[in-house]
C-alpha cells in the first residue's frame, strides 16, 4: 500500500452521496467541527495517471495507492442523515482541531474544574450536615411550615425539553379522567355524534362492512360554557383509545419554526399510538385566518404552524394511522377556510345553548351531590330555574347551583331553597346588591331628586308596559344617573315593533321632564343627566339602523357612515321624534301627577316599592286629562328640512327664483302650521318692487353698452 500526498479534485457533495450510498467511504479527515472534510479512497496504481510514489524493487501495479479528496462545502443540515451511514461503513476517522484554543486555555480549565469540584463537595457536605442537624437548633418559631415537595413531573415531559417537542398532555387507553358522557347533558344529538365517530375510529363491524372511514377531524363550536371541553374529557374517559390533549396557545413560542415542529411532534407521536385521538382547545389560537393584521409579528409562526396543521390532516403525504382530531372554539368566523373544509374537519357540530328541556337535563346532573328537602321538592325548585335561566349556559348553570348551596351554609339552612336560588340567579346576572354598597350620608335633596325620579320611570312603565320584560320594583338606595328599576328576565327572542321603540323614547325623556316640572328648568340636576342622551341614542337606531321611518329602507352602523348631504335629513328626523316624545312624556306626568307624588312619598318613607303597589297605585289615583300631542310627521320633516333658500321666498304652489344666484330655486312648501296668508295690497307692494328692481337692472346694462366719447389729449410742448 502506498499514500499519495497530491491530493486529489475536490469532490462534489452529490458525488460523496454516491460513494456514501455505494459503502465505499471507510476512512475520512473531520476538520475544525465539520467545516473541512476529506475523505480517504483507495485505488489501483495502474488506474492512476499520476502519482509522485513510484513502484521499486519489483513491485508490481497492483498495489494499493491512498489518494485524500477533500468534499466541498456540504449543507449543515444533511450531517444527521449522513452520520447514521457513515457509522455502517467507517474504519478510521481523523479528528483535526487545527483552530482550537482549548490548548491555550488548559491549565485555567483544569484550575476551574479542580476548584469546582472542590466548592460543590463542600456544598453538598454543608447541606448533608444541616438537614441531619436543623432539628436540634432550630427555633420554636410558629412561621416555621414544613416544605412541601415538588411533584416530579411525567416521564413523557422533559423539565427542561425540546422547544420543538409537543406539550400536549397524554392519557392512555386505560386511564380515566373521570368525566363520562353521562355528565355532559341537555344536548343528546352531540353525544351521539360524538359516540359514533369514536365507533367508527376503533373499527366496529356495522361500518367496516359499508366501507365507511373515519373522520379525520370533528369541530365543536358554540358559546362559551355549552360543554365543549367537558365533551372531550367524556371522550378521553370512555373511547379506550390514547387520548392527546393540547390548547392551541401552546404551539406557538418566541423562537420561529417552533409551532411547526411541534405539530409534527404532536402527530408522530398520536401515529405511534394509532388508534388515537388529538384534542386541540381554543384552536381559534393557531388556526385562524391567514393575512390578518398580525402578519408582521408573532402571525407568521402562527401561520407556519396552521399550514403545517393542513398537512398533517391532508396533505401530500397522507397516513393510513387512525388519527381523530377534535378541535374546540367560540369562535368559528376566525377560522382559516382551508381548515374548515371536508377532508379535513369533516364534520362540524354546534354546541349551542341548552333549550329549558336541556336547562332542566344540566340541572339534574349538577343537582344530585347537593342538599334538598325531598325529591320532590327538588324537581319543583330544578323546573322553576329552568324555566327562569333563559340563555343561560351549563357552566352558569353549574354556578348557580354552587352558589345557592354557598347561600344555603351562610343562612345555615340544611337545605337549599327558592330563595337562596332566586339570590343566586341575581348574582349570576350581576344585579344583586347588598344594600351596603352605598351605606354613607345622602343629602335629603338628593332623595327626594331620585324618589321622583324613580315614581316618574315607574309610571312611564304602567302607561307603555312592556309584556315580554316587565318590571319588578324600584329603590332609592343607591344613587346614580342609571335608574334603579329591576326588570324581569327576557324570556327568549323578541323582536320590537316600531311602537315599541318609539315608546322606548318617551320612557327614556322621564327622569329629565319630571326634574324640570317638580324643580323648575332652571334647577335640573346630573341625576337626569343621562336620560336625553339614552333618548337620542334609542331615536338614532330607529332612523339609522332599522329602516323602519321615512329616512328609507337602509342600515347605517353611525352617522358618520351617512354621506354629508343626509345629515339634515337626519337631524330633522331626531327633532321630530324627541319632540313627539318630550311632549308625550310630559303630557303623561301632567296626567297622573298624583301617582307620581304617592309613589314619592312611599319611596322616601320606605326606600323600596314593588311592582304590585306601583301597578294599584297607578289604577286607582286620579288622573288630570291632557291634549294629545301632534303625532310624528316623518315625512313633513324631511320635506321641510333643507327646502328653504336663505334668500329666496318659497310659498305654496310657487317657485321663486332669486336674482344673482343661478339656480337656486326652491320646490318644498312650508308646513300647514307655518303658512301665512298674503293679502292683494302686499302682492301689488311686491309686483311693483320687482318691476322696480327689474327696471334698474336694465338701466344698468344700457349704461354698460353705451360707447364713450374719445377725448383727444393736447401735445406737451
């Protein structure tokens, strides 16, 4: 065997794959961590064209002659596939460090490490010796609490860990989690979808013969509290396949490609386990729709892991590893498209808010650990918060019935009762009040402001009574611009009419009108400070977003969305209306002026006042008739508005024309109330003005066409 020392071409990186390929690569140069590499073939000397060792002392061509070809730059990231190869055929690899700085740097490392060893085995002596020794010189001092240990974490979760490795918890097929489907009630239709595709995924023999597949992905979707992750901790109790659980928060890091790497991590290990299934919370978090406005930022990892998500579900390289995916959100409309289409999220289930069926279902589920008096009574007291808890969710179900049973230990009651659940529903709704908020001096004046202003809401109430929320009963305990009047709970949807809104106006005029008739215009306070603006805000609804006046048949989201031109038209409608309703509500309070004062007095004498007293109060008071005020004349104010030239006369039947302003010509007439009649002396005063004005004008351009005389200039000497 001989060595060359002309080393050889440099070899391509595609060429030393095929040598790789070929196992022909047995001895090799690794330079400086990689960044020079040679490697070391044998060859015939007779197939050499050159070589400076030359056969002696009759040794014949067929020796062996080592040549060194050094491999030009190859991609850092090829190393892990190529190390796994090289260690199949490798004989003898020489490590080179030829810019290595350890050498200089040697006895400092060997100081450091001597004298690092020696400060840890003096620590750890300390700390041996002070835990033997602590209990016989420590103090007796009460602060002093035992330490509680830290739970050790699973053998799948690395404390440290890869950045790139899922976080989503594991549970095994054998695992419980404590949740059965027999929790989750009011919705039988989900459970059963549900329970199919968990069937469908372990391969039951009623579908494997239709040649039905699996879904790849199930989305629930609804508001929050219907149940959507108590769903998934039901499915990971009861489908006895490994169950995967992760948030979609948990995908996306600071550092780029995580997200990416982490769904892949996520899904080879759910492949390993197949049949399985990958539960992802709030996937609103990661699989929201591309090109929003946190593309500069955070979005663009965002979107590398939803289009990694993509193609794990179906992409170009599909599996034929049973893998359900369920998702959850609240939010469907940020979900990307390409997510939400079939082969992907094959089906999408709603997890809307339970019926009063439903509510009733949710309440004997969460009822059964708690306190009653019988059976009975229970399923009495269960139907009345059935009936009462409209829109309400399970968790809100769920908290009610915990609060109740909170109430029920506070009033050391041994049972729960329609008290605690009615206070427990106020609470929930966020309208229950102690009567200690406001516990502090209130000026006698300010009383007597908010007693008539609740007697003045509350008789607007009896004259307009709303049937689909009526009220309950008023205070004067607490003190604001907002009214204290409690109503009753909305039962369903309800769709307002017209007359409906426009006497949501007149109610709303009450606190400010009462102020101005007990107190004087002059004497009005911030208690009824509100109560126009709540008034103005009702009337632009009703003009801008309903399409139910005269303005037209159109949606407007706020006055800036209407074009320049329209605003009149729309300041003349909110005159109309809040004239209507400022008439209409101080007829009203002129015409039972003695049932506000009753209700006054009984509000100063007592603070509160129901509903019943208010009602019989109203009936029975006598009442001061009153005009009707004109109704609202939509289409007179939108005529009249921007009709009127500010210098041309515009009477019925006429067009005036004014001279000096082309074209300003006006076509509206006034209104009934505002037209004067013009006797036949003013007509011959006007007629002989204009024949005046008309005989200067022309006056005038006769002057103008005249030639002027040409006057000739003396020559200067």
């Amino acid at each position: 065997m001989y060595w060359d020392p002309v080393p050889g071409p440099n070899l391509r990186f595609s060429d030393f794959m095929k040598l790789l390929e070929a196992k022909k690569v047995q001895f090799m140069d690794y330079e400086n961590a990689g960044e020079d590499v040679a490697v070391i073939l044998p060859h015939r000397l007779k197939d050499l064209e050159y070589t400076s060792t030359t056969p002696s002392n009759g040794q014949t061509s067929d020796k062996l002659v080592f040549r060194r070809y050094k491999i030009k730059p190859m991609p850092a990231d090829g190393w892990n596939d190529i190390w796994e190869k090289l260690h199949q055929q490798l004989i003898h690899v020489n490590v080179i460090n030829s810019k290595s700085i350890l050498s200089d740097m040697e006895p400092t490392l060997v100081i450091f490490v001597v004298w690092s060893m020696r400060v840890l085995l003096a620590a750890f002596i300390f700390n041996w010796l002070h835990k033997k020794l602590y209990p016989l010189y420590k103090l007796k001092d009460p602060n002093d609490r035992p330490k509680v240990k830290r739970l050790k974490l699973g053998s799948d979760v690395d404390l440290l860990g890869s950045l790139g490795q899922s976080r989503a918890r594991f549970i095994t097929a054998e695992e419980s989690t404590g949740v059965t489907f027999d929790d989750f009630a009011g919705q039988e239709y989900v459970k059963r979808e549900l329970k199919e595709v968990v069937r469908i995924l372990k391969g039951a023999k009623e579908y494997t013969g239709l040649g039905v597949y699996c879904p790849k992905g199930v989305l629930l979707y609804g508001p929050p509290g219907t149940g959507k992750t108590l769903l998934a901790r039901a499915i990971a109790g009861e489908a006895g396949v490994p169950f995967f659980s992760a948030s979609g928060s948990e995908f996306v890091e600071m550092f780029v490609g995580i997200a990416a790497a982490r769904v892949r991590d996520l899904f080879a290990r759910a492949r390993q386990f197949a049949p399985s299934i990958i539960f992802i919370d709030e996937i609103d978090a990661i699989g929201a729709k591309r090109g929003g406005p946190d593309v500069g930022g955070g979005g663009v990892e965002r979107e590398q892991g939803l289009i990694q998500i993509l193609t794990e579900l179906d992409g170009f390289q599909t599996s034929n590893a049973q893998v359900l995916v369920v998702g959850a959100t609240n939010r469907l409309d940020m979900l990307d498209a390409a997510l939400l289409r079939k082969g992907r999220f094959d089906k999408v289930v709603s997890v809307g808010l339970p019926t009063e069926e439903g509510r009733l279902e949710i309440l004997r589920v969460h009822a059964k650990n708690k306190d009653w008096s019988s059976e009975l009574e229970k399923e009495s007291l269960l139907k009345s918060v059935a009936s009462s808890t409209i829109d309400y969710s399970g968790a809100e179900l769920q908290n009610v019935l915990n609060e109740a049973s909170i109430l029920a230990v506070r009033k050391d009651k041994p049972y729960i009762e329609m008290e605690e659940l009615e206070e427990a529903i106020q609470r929930q709704e966020g309208q229950f009040k102690t009567g200690e908020e406001d516990d502090f001096y209130v000026p006698e004046e300010t009383r007597i402001r908010l007693a008539y202003r609740e007697a003045a809401i509350a008789v607007l109430e009896c004259y307009f009574p709303n049937k689909h929320r009526p009220f309950l009963d008023t205070t004067i305990r607490y003190y604001d611009t907002t009214p204290n009047m409690n109503y009753a709970k909305r039962r369903g949807r309800v769709y307002a009419k017209k007359r409906d809104i426009v006497n949501s106006i007149v109610r709303a005029c009450a606190p400010r009108l009462i102020e101005e008739q007990i107190f004087g215009e002059e004497n009005v306070s911030w208690i009824s400070g509100t109560a126009l603006e709540a008034a103005g805000t009702i009337s632009d609804y009703l003009i801008l977003q309903t399409g139910m006046t005269a303005f037209g048949k159109l949606h407007y989201n706020t006055e800036q969305d209407v074009v320049t031109h329209l605003g009149p038209k729309i300041q003349a409608l909110r005159d109309e209306y809040m004239r209507f309703a400022l008439q209409k509500c101080g007829a009203v309070l002129r015409e039972y002026r003695s049932a506000v004062e009753t209700i006054a007095e009984i509000l100063l004498e007592k603070t509160d006042i129901g509903a019943d007293e208010i009602w019989d109060i109203f009936k029975n008071t006598p009442r001061i008739p009153q005009p009707e005020p004109a109704p609202v004349d939509e289409f007179g104010a939108l005529v009249h508005v921007g009709r009127w030239g500010l210098y041309g006369a515009s009477l019925p039947g006429r067009v005036t024309f004014f001279p000096g302003y082309n074209g300003y010509v006006t076509f509206g007439a006034p209104r009934p109330m505002r037209t004067r009649v013009i006797s036949e002396d003013a007509w011959k005063v006007i007629g002989e003005r204009q024949a005046q004005k008309r005989e200067w004008l022309k006056k005038m351009d006769e002057e103008k066409e005249q030639v002027p005389e040409v006057i000739s200039i003396p020559q200067v000497i």
